[in-house]
C-alpha cells in the first residue's frame, strides 16, 4: 500500500501527509488536530512562539487529537552582526513609506535593536521535552549534539530540513531521524545553513532523488506540493512521505488573517518570488506592494530577527487594516491550487487523489507489459 511507508511506520500515522509548521499564527491547534485525526501529521510552527505559549497550545493540541503530532522551532544564528548604520538607514528608509502613518513610524523608531534577536529557543526547547512531544522538527540549523540526545532520550521523533545533498548528509550525522528535503517551491522561509541561499535553490523534483539517493534516513519531500498528483510524484522519486503547507493555508482551521486567505485563493501560478525584505532571510511569498517597493533598495538589508523586528509594526498595521499589500504573505509556487476547504476535507481529498494517480500510472504499466511482454 502507498501508505505504509518507513515514515509512517516511525511516527505512527496512517498516511504519509504532514502537514508543514508555518509560524506565526497559520498553524492553530484546532489545525494541527485535524490534520492528525485524519491519519496525517499535523505541525504547530512555534519559532514565534514564547515559552509559556507553546506550552499552552501542546495542551490544547491534546485536548483536540489523541494522535501523533509535531512542533518545530527556529535554530538561532550565533553569528549574527549588528551594524547599526545599516539599521538606521533601514528605519529611515521604512519611515518613508509613504502609506505609513506616523504613529506606524514612531512604533519602528521604539525598537530596541539591542534586544531584537530574543533568542529564547533553549527555554523553548526546555518546553518541548517538558512535554515530551511525538515529534520534533527544527528549521535554519541543528541543534547541538546533546540536545538531540536529550530529545531522543524522552522518545521524540527528531526530524531536521535541508535544502541541499550536503545539509541532509551534514544531519544525518548529527542523528536525527528523518530530514526535510525542501525544494525552493517552497513558500516561507528558505531552511538553508550550510551554503549561500542563492546556491541551494533546487527544485523538489530534483532534490529529492539527490538526498534519498545520499542518506540512510527517511526523507519528507516538501516544495510546491499542492495535491495527490504531486503526493505520488515525490514517493515514486523515494520521498516515505510528503510536508504540505500552501495546501492547508486557506482551510478553515488556519490562523490565516482573512485577506491573507483571499489572496492566496485568487492567486496565480507566476506571483510568488524569494525576497529578504520582511524578514532579512530570503523567503518565498505572493509579490505584492512592500515587496516591490523594497526592491528598489540597494542598500544592505539587516539580517534576520533584526529586520523582522523592524518591519513587524508594518505587518501589524496591515493586518489591523486588512490590506495584504503590506503582509508578508507566504506561499509556495503551487498556491494557485490552493483550497477553500476544511483541513478534513483537504486531507481526505488528498488521500483520494493518491489513489486516482496511482491508479492511473498502474494502467499505463498494465499497458506497456502487453504492448512488450519481454
């Protein structure tokens, strides 16, 4: 069966469907559950998260599914440079967008730019293992040697991501049990940490035979899935099971602000590009108005957390005014196909779509086997 797959068989799920982490906000509790009492994998994306939030959400999480299911966290860059000239030349250039109102500007000229990293992630962590999760996934990195051991020890599934034959070897030997092979379909943030973003941009379909072809552990493909077709796709390349997270950004349960959802469900096959401009780290999103302005930037952009920091009264603002032109709207290249659909319902059509495309390729197999019985 196309189910039964060496994924799904470690973390105890029926199909191999997960539902990807997307932080800050996407990804509610009553999303997670849904996904995982359909036999999938659901993944609160908890890299925004603070401690105390996570925690509460695991339980809420527990109270909706009594199923597998995972959180993933942001490995902090240790070697992050603060040059503060970049950053007022950043501020300036924010303040000088014209829709902004002033009291938006005076919100960006409050940031402490001394305390924008906040790496919080080993009490984040601490919470994890506290509550001894299925499973753990973690993007922008690894975490250190001991604290895959101590996840291991408390019998949590660890899964890394990978945007390169080099990253998934590079974690395997760190030990974790499964990696992400993430094609730069992708919507959201670019796990790359090994090479330069701009030399790890390969796509799912070729990705994804390079890493299973280089690795003992199972590999997830993820990037620009967006339906059954491209399920059956990724375990014909070797893939033991798939991460979706596009599909499940409209469904009903996501914490998607509304206008967000809108944008996606009219979006078209050409709108997404990879831009460092809302967060310092590239990413791939639906273009629209901040992205196209920043663009026209030619100074340096301040690394990741300090440019999300400074763009986050922006990305407030609009949010309070429903005006996606200024939100940072992640999403894959497939989100064209995205659905106006209960997680339930998306998972079960999933399944059914599996089963048609296999279906169909088992017919032309049928087929060439009489066409050339030798």
């Amino acid at each position: 069966m196309w189910n039964d797959t060496t994924v799904t068989r470690m973390l105890s799920i029926q199909y191999p469907i997960i539902q990807a982490p997307m932080a800050g906000g996407p990804t509610t509790p009553e999303l997670v559950a849904a996904v995982s009492n359909e036999g999938g994998l659901g993944f609160l994306g908890a890299g925004y998260m603070s401690p105390d939030s996570i925690r509460a959400a695991i339980r809420r999480i527990r109270e909706l599914t009594d199923r597998p299911f995972g959180v993933n966290l942001f490995i902090p860059d240790q070697n992050i440079q603060v040059d503060r000239e970049v950053v007022k030349a950043m501020i300036h250039h924010l303040k000088s967008l014209e829709a902004l109102p002033e009291e938006v500007g005076r919100e960006i000229d409050s940031i402490p730019i001394e305390n924008a990293p906040g790496d919080t992630f080993t009490e984040q962590l601490e919470v994890i293992l506290e509550e001894r999760i299925p499973v753990f996934s973690f993007t922008f990195g690894c975490p250190t040697q001991e604290q895959i051991t101590e996840l291991k020890s408390r019998g949590i599934r660890v899964i890394g991501t990978a945007t390169s034959v080099a990253e998934a070897v590079y974690l395997q030997e760190a030990g974790v049990d499964a990696v992400v092979a993430q094609g730069c379909e992708a919507g959201g943030h670019r796990g790359t940490f090994l090479e330069a973003h701009s030399s790890s941009l390969v796509g799912t379909i070729a990705l994804v035979p390079q890493i299973v072809d280089r690795v003992r552990i199972p590999v997830i493909a993820s990037g620009g899935i967006m339906d059954g077709r491209g399920i059956a796709a990724c375990l014909t390349l070797g893939a033991s099971a798939v991460q979706m997270g596009t599909a499940f950004l409209a469904s009903r349960e996501s914490g998607a602000h509304p206008a967000y959802k809108k944008a996606l469900l009219h979006s078209r096959d050409t709108e997404t590009v990879i831009t460092d401009a809302f967060s310092g780290k590239p990413a791939r999103g639906l273009r629209n108005t901040f992205i196209s302005w920043m663009a026209q930037y030619d100074a340096p952009i301040p690394p990741y957390p300090i440019q999300n920091a400074l763009t986050r009264p922006i990305r407030n603002w609009a949010a309070r005014q429903a005006d996606p032109e200024f939100m940072s709207l992640w999403a894959g290249q497939g989100s064209a196909q995205s659905r106006d659909a209960s997680a339930r319902d998306i998972v079960r059509q999933l399944i059914q779509e599996v089963e048609r495309a296999i279906g169909k390729a088992t017919g032309w197999t049928r087929y060439l086997a009489t066409r050339n019985p030798h």
